[in-house]
C-alpha cells in the first residue's frame, strides 16, 4: 500500500474509534492531516473568541516547514496507535 493510500485509509479509520480521543490528540490529528494535506499553514489567525479555531491554527503552524510526508507518517502513525488504545 503506498503512503497516499495509507494515509487515506487512516482518515477512514480514525472514523471508527469507539470512543472520542482526547483534545490533544484531536489537534495532533487535526494538525498532523492538514500539513500533510495542504502544507503550511494559511490564512489568518482567528480572534480570541474562537478559542477552538484558534487552538487549531496554532496546532498546525507548529508544524511549519514539516514535509507532507512526514506529517501523513506521523499522522497514519498517530491513528494506529488510537485505534489500539480505543477500542471498546
């Protein structure tokens, strides 16, 4: 399976976990995806009320200058190991 196929594949599958990981780990996923996805980060920095968005763009400039393949590895990685720890 090449990488673009596994990383497709851990978008599908992070879909199934039984149980909700925690907010960390959904910034590290959500962070993780669209570096891997659309490359650095873009666009402005949302306001100080929208405390969710702007935990999200924070998460993702982090990984400014991280390669996409890196960032799908770690990602595909990141939803093998939830899918270990939240089954049932």
């Amino acid at each position: 399976m090449t990488d673009t196929a596994r990383f497709e594949q851990a978008q599908k599958d992070v879909k199934t976990l039984e149980r909700k990981p925690s907010n960390d780990d959904l910034l590290f996923l959500y962070s993780h995806y669209k570096q891997g996805s659309a490359g650095d980060v873009s666009g402005k920095r949302p306001g100080m009320l929208d405390m969710v968005g702007r935990a999200k763009y924070d998460a993702w400039a982090k990984l400014k200058g991280m390669s996409s393949d890196d960032a799908r590895q770690k990602y595909i990685t990141k939803v093998e190991s939830l899918l270990e720890s939240h089954k049932g």
